[in-house]
C-alpha cells in the first residue's frame, strides 16, 4: 500500500524518516512546510531549525551516496515556523509563522548531481529576521500571509499582511533588509480590539497576486472618477503623495494589482509601484461580486487563490469547506458611474473611509462544496482554515489542504475560455463559454474519517515538475507522492471543433473520438480518497464497516458500473468495426478483381498503341518519298531553285571581281618588288644613314601592307572555296535531274 501511495519513494528517505519524529510531536494544526522549485525539494526541520534540502531528481537513483543537504542559518528564527516560501530565481527562502519571519539566502549549486556548495552535507547560509523587534513587542500581532512580490527585478521583495490590516513591503536583499513601504488595509484595532474585528471578519486573512496590466490595462482599476479608496484610518484630503502615486502608476510599464481577501469576504485591490518608494499605494474597493449574495459568499473566508488565466480566475475558501470560483472581468460604464455617486453621498457621512468603486468586478460562476473528512454521519458538521496551493504545471487546476486531508481541484471553464480567447471575431459570438461544465473536485487524501477521530493535518504540500508529481507530508511524516499524468485529476475533456466544415446555423461541429468518449465514461464523480488516519486513531467496529462499505459504494457506482458500461460500448464497437471490416474486405476483393481487368485492358491498349505507331511511321517514310518525287518531277523550276540561281550569278560575278583584284595586287607585288629591289641597290651604294624614327615609320608601313596582302588573299581563297562549292552544288543538281 506504501507503494501505490509513494511514487517516488521519499517515505524511505533517510530525511523524511528522521523527520517523521519531529512532525509527529507537533500540534495539530495545518501547515505547509514543503516546497519545491528547480527540482529540488525544502522541508523545515522544526526541531533543529534548519533547512533540509532532497534532489528528488536524483533521490530515486540506485545510488547509496545520494543524501540530503542541511541549510544550518546563522541566526535561527526564535518563534513557530507554520510556512515558509521560495522565491522564482531560487535564491531565497522565507520561512514565517504567527510572530515572526526570517530569510534565509540559498547557496549556490554545482557538481555532478547538483548539490549546495558541491555536497556538503551541512552547508551555513545567511539569514536574517524581518521587523523582529516589531513582532516581539506587539505580541497580538499576527502574521497572516507572505508572498514574493512577482514585479520584483532581483527578485527580493517580500509582502507580509499582518493581522493589524497592514501590508509590509521588504527589501530583503543585502547583509540588512530594509523596509519599504506600509500601508493598511482597513480598521487598524488596538490589541484589545484585535479579537472583535477578528470576530466580526473585518480584518484581512489573505492576499494574492493578479495579472500584471501594463498602459492602458491599468484603466480596468480605476474608475472615471479617481475610483481609488484611500489608505484607510487616514482622514483630510489626497496628498501630494498620493497624486504622484497615481501618475507614476498610470506610467509604469507593469504593475501587479494585489487582490486582499477580508474574513467577511469582502475583497479589495491594491495598486502599489516598487520603484516609487515614497508614493502611498493604490486602494480601492470592495470588489463587487454577482450574482449578489445575502451572506457576501460566506462570512467565514480563509484564502484566496488567483489563477493566472485570461480572465483571471478568483478562488475564495471559507472555513466551512465552500470554495467560490470567480471570473475578475471589467464592469459596465454605466453601472460603475451609479455605484459611485452612490458610494459619494455615504462617504460624505462618513470621513474615516473612502471607499470608491473599482471597474473590476467578481462573477462568481460556481460554488463547490468540500467533503471536510468522509462524513459517516449527517451530523458531522467540521469547519477548519484551508490552504489554496496552486499547481504550477497548469492553470486549470489547484490543491486545497485542511485538517482533513488534500483535494484537488480542476476547472473545465479554462479550456472553454481559452477556446474563446482563440476564436475569430466573426465566431466570437458562437464561441462565448456556456459554463456548462462543472468543475471536478477529487478528494485525494483523507485524514479524518469522522469528528470523533484525531486531527492529523497535512504539514506540506507542493508540485514537483518534470514529470508532475504531487508531493504531500502527513503529520505522521509519512510522504504520499502522486504522479499527477496517472491520476484523473484534469477537467472534462471539451468538443473539438474543425473550422473546416460549417452547419447551416454556421456552429462548427465535429464527431466525438471513441478515446474521448471512453475517457469521458471513464471520468468519476467521486474519487475513493486515500486514508492516512493519525497514529492514534482507533476507529469502531461500526465505522470499520461504514468505511468498508461506503468504499464498496464507491467503487460499484463509479468504477464497475463506469467499466461495465465501458465494456459494453467498446463490445458494440468491435461489433461495428468488424461488420465494417467485413464489408470493407468484400469492397477490397471487387477492387483487386477490377483492378486486374483494368491491368489486363491496359496491357492490351499498350500492345494497339505500339502497333499503331510503328504503322504511324511507315506512312510517313512513304508520304516524304512521294513528296521528294513530285517535287523532282516539276517542269519549271522551283523558287528554291531559282534563289540558288541567283545566288550562283552573284557569286560568280564577285569571283570574277576578286580575280581581277588578284592580279592588279600580283602586278603590285611584283613591281613593289622589283622596286624595292632597286632601291636597297641604290642604299647600298649611297649609304644612307635611317634615323630610327625613319626605321619604324617604314617598318610599320611595311607591316601594314603585308597585312593588306594576307587579307585580300584570305578573301580571294575564300571566295575560290565558295566558288568551288557552288559548283559541286551544281553539279549534283544536275545529276539528280537527269
């Protein structure tokens, strides 16, 4: 069973056994101690309060030397750790509980398996505490939430909620962290009044990030009318502060709105710059949320999730196991103007708040409640804080964590809204979600089986990617690690649709595969939780048999029933396909026999075309030799013939001219000769002295006219070889003429 339940063995790990020890000795309360960011897994040992560190990736190879590291802080935290948190960049680790918070810095990592320091297996890290003297005087202030701002560059700043409706801003890089920004989020009690406001759910319990909007995004948080609610407990007209506030926030390129959940649910938005440190945040709401609810949706909240999809996606928990699902989408024009001038006339009553009214709205589409322990009995009515975990593989699901186990929830509307997102602007209006598809929540992992039972809440849970795997302590220190592609964890699978091919009403359809279709029989309602029961838990008899037979439930209506119908769909589609294949076989041999006709045809075609041809040439052949003869045996000349005639007399007549040019240039020749002759006689005898001016003037003379010479030669053995040509053309003509 351990087995089954472990997926990646971290149960026998030497540090969740040593660990086990610890958790065991806690009080029952839920934590969350466990994170996991770049493969490596944090658990905050609480006995030695110290930080131990598991590369999973290397936790389950067959290695004896593959051990935990120990992250020992210079400047341990003095008070309970309940959480703690690691930033993005994996640099820094912030562990918090109701009365303190400290930092500790990550070292760095290197070596084969990628261990701190190169392995050691204590490796000292610094660390310091925020704000402790604070903490330490005013004992009734309470820590309710810390995250790590997403905006931040180094990735450095903390926010911290305090039960005091304060938000601490943290610079938290450096030997010292600084403090950089508070500001309140509604009544700041006294410590005598802290359990009133508590009581009355008006102070803030939880906070989380929104999308980042950038430029004119920014429109979406603030109304026409400066819709800002002032920092509260804070009378008089705006500061100079706050309008700079505004203008650097309208001017920002990103900044992250911070939803803030009170306990009697109502919520507000906060707009805050990190590189203004001087400037008062933007406050404003509460959020409106339809459809409107008498009890606002619970007056017991706990936590708030903000799924990052477009819209965003709200999830608020309540004590009592309900959980609100929320699209934050903008509001009307109209309506925001009416809400506002109404909100001005209460505020004129009143001047400790400014309360004016967001462009942002909640639509709560659905509400799921939670099986807080497996309820054997109608009375078991169980209420208890509950974590929200988000999943960092996908934005369709979450996790919840509570005294009485782990669930998980997936959401079918993302897929729709990411459908819409894509659609065309001409599909848009066919492509608007229908939420018609109900979430599916999946109890997980049960601890508590009924309120007589002992509390064993859960001590951690996290994500661990590549592959995903849900990672979840008990407080028996027990680790039960589920591999998340396995589990039927994700949403109902949604139609697919082919832009292709269009019905009349213009709504694109398409066939549903069998897979999907066998998948979406497969899909179960309920989901049998796995029990991981406290130590000292001794259930009865009767609750044995209860648990035996609720289980037996289970399985008949949502596992043999749903296979049973499987099987009996897969039964008629073999039946199908076979009658199928049969016809399409009895289709293959009519095709193979008409093929060979075919072949056989086209054999025969080929053999006439290859006759056809060679019949094709001969008569050719024939029809050139007729020709041939009947142009032989014209009485006249032919036009051919009388152009080469011409052309004979003018050739002849050229000869004739290149002749007598050929003989004036031989009677040249000769008397140059003769000439020259003489007169190298005559230089001889007179010695005559050439200048060499003279030489190359006669030289190239010379030159010249041998060159005149080879031309009028070339041109005259040129025109003889035409000549001679010409009459061997003759000649043959002649003869063929004969």
């Amino acid at each position: 069973m351990e087995i089954s339940t472990d997926h990646l063995g971290l149960s026998e790990h030497n540090l969740f056994r040593n660990l086990s020890k610890q958790v065991s000795q806690l009080s029952p309360k839920t934590r969350n101690v466990l994170e996991c960011k770049a493969d490596v897994l944090f658990v905050w040992s609480f006995e030695d309060s110290c930080l131990l560190t598991l590369n999973i990736k290397t936790s389950n190879i067959n290695q004896t030397d593959v051990k935990y590291q120990t992250l020992v802080p210079t400047d341990p935290p003095s008070f309970d750790i309940e959480r703690l948190t690691v930033n993005e960049t994996c640099t820094q680790v912030a562990v918090f509980g109701p009365h303190g918070i400290s930092v500790l810095d990550i070292p760095q990592r290197w070596g084969k398996l990628g261990m701190f320091q190169g392995g050691n297996a204590a490796v000292t890290c610094k660390s310091r505490s925020l704000d402790e003297r604070h903490f330490t005087c005013h004992p009734h202030i309470v820590v309710k939430q810390v995250r790590w701002h997403p905006g931040s560059a180094t990735d450095t700043h903390l926010l911290v909620l305090s039960s005091e409706n304060t938000f601490h801003l943290y610079q938290t890089a450096g030997d010292r962290p600084s403090l950089l920004n508070t500001w309140t989020v509604g009544r700041r009690p006294s410590s005598a009044r802290v359990h009133i406001l508590i009581g009355l759910g008006d102070t803030a319990v939880d906070f989380d990030f929104a999308p980042p909007v950038t430029g004119d995004s920014l429109a979406l948080y603030t109304s026409k009318q400066s819709s800002l609610t002032d920092s509260i407990m804070h009378q008089g007209p705006l500061s100079t502060g706050l309008s700079a506030c505004i203008r650097s926030s309208l001017t920002d390129s990103i900044m992250w709105p911070i939803l803030i959940l009170h306990g009697n649910g109502n919520i507000y938005s906060v707009l805050m710059s990190l590189s203004d440190k001087a400037s008062r945040p933007i406050i404003h709401g509460p959020l409106r949320m339809y459809p409107p609810a008498e009890d606002n949706y619970g007056a017991d909240a706990c936590s708030i999730l903000c799924l990052q999809s477009v819209p965003p996606i709200v999830v608020v928990a309540t004590c009592s196991g309900t959980l609100y699902h929320c699209l934050l989408l903008n509001t009307p024009e109209e309506e925001t103007e009416e809400e506002t001038n109404r909100n001005d006339s209460w505020n004129s009553l009143n001047s400790v708040y400014i309360l004016r009214v967001s462009r942002v709205t909640l639509f709560v589409f659905e509400s799921v409640e939670l099986e807080l322990g497996l309820g054997l009995k109608d009375e078991d009515l169980y209420t208890c804080p509950i974590l929200l975990h988000r999943d960092c593989t996908t934005v369709s699901r979450y996790f919840c964590t509570h005294d009485t186990g782990v669930h998980a929830m997936s959401l079918a509307v993302v897929s729709e809204l990411e459908r819409f997102a894509e659609s065309k602007d001409e599909d848009m209006d066919l492509s608007i979600p229908a939420l018609e598809e109900h979430s599916t929540c999946q109890y997980l992992v049960c601890t508590r089986t009924s309120s007589s039972s002992p509390l064993a809440p859960v001590q951690g849970l996290t994500v661990a990617t590549s592959p995903p795997v849900l990672v979840c302590l008990l407080c028996t220190g027990e680790v039960v690690s589920l591999s998340l592609t396995s589990v039927d964890l994700f949403p109902h699978a949604l139609p697919v649709f082919d832009e292709n091919r269009q019905e009349e009403a213009g709504v694109t359809l398409k066939k549903e595969a069998f897979d999907e279709h066998v998948l979406r029989l497969l899909q179960h309602e309920t989901l049998q939780p796995i029990l991981k029961l406290a130590p000292s838990a001794d259930p009865p008899a009767q609750e044995c048999l209860e648990l035996v037979s609720r289980a037996t439930n289970v399985l008949r209506e949502e596992y043999i029933q749903r296979h049973v119908r499987v099987r009996d769909e897969i039964e008629g589609k073999v039946r199908t396909l076979r009658r199928l294949k049969a016809h399409q076989l009895q289709e293959v041999r009519s095709l193979e026999e008409e093929q060979h006709h075919l072949k056989l045809a086209a054999e025969d075609l080929a053999e006439k075309y290859e006759d056809i041809k060679d019949k094709q040439e001969e008569l050719t052949r024939r029809v050139e030799l007729v020709l041939r003869a009947v142009c032989m045996r014209q009485p006249g000349a032919s036009a051919a013939e009388k152009k080469f005639g011409s052309h004979l007399q003018t050739v002849n007549s050229k000869l004739r001219e290149y002749r007598s040019s050929l003989e004036q240039i031989r009677i040249k020749q000769s008397y140059q000769h003769a000439e020259m002759e003489k007169w190298l006689e005559q230089q001889k005898k007179q010695h005559i002295h050439l200048t060499n001016s003279q030489q190359n003037i006669i030289k190239d003379n010379l030159a010249h006219m041998s060159r005149s010479i080879r031309k009028i030669t070339s041109c005259v053995e040129g025109a003889l070889k035409v000549i001679q040509a010409d009459k061997n053309s003759i000649s043959s003509v002649a003869t063929l003429g004969r």
